[in-house]
C-alpha cells in the first residue's frame, strides 16, 4: 500500500484510527477483485473501525461529565 497516503498518519484519537481505516477499507474495495482474504480483512477493519467509534463516542462522553463535574465544583478536580 506504499505510496496510497500523502502524508504520515497522526494517531492519537479514535477519530484517527476512523479515518485510517476507512481510506484503508477503501483502497482494498477499489483494489481489483473481491477475495475471500480481502473480505475478511475488510470485515476485521469494519469492526475495529465500529469499536473505534464506540471508544471516540464514550471518551467525548467522559469529557463532558468531567468537565460539568468541573463547573460544578468551581473549577477544582
């Protein structure tokens, strides 16, 4: 896949590994026919991609609570 990005991918959020995945996911899709290897990987990267979200989704979660839990106690944690 040498040469498909630009630039280094920076990974230090969920958002990151996200959209990793999804141009990986869509290289492979563009990428000639459909195997069975090709569907498994594709089928394991959907997954940790789901998992992803679902990480990103509780941390923003987290940070808001923390961060009401802040407000409240007139700025001290």
């Amino acid at each position: 896949m040498k040469g498909y990005f630009k630039k280094d991918i920076r990974i230090s959020k969920p958002q990151h590994i996200r959209r990793m995945l999804a141009k990986v996911i869509n290289i492979l899709l563009q990428d000639g026919e459909m195997t069975t290897d090709k569907a498994k990987t594709i089928a394991t990267l959907s997954n940790t991609a789901l998992k992803s979200m679902d990480l990103g989704d509780l941390s923003e979660r987290l940070e808001r609570v923390e961060k009401q839990i802040k407000s409240q106690q007139g700025g001290e944690v």
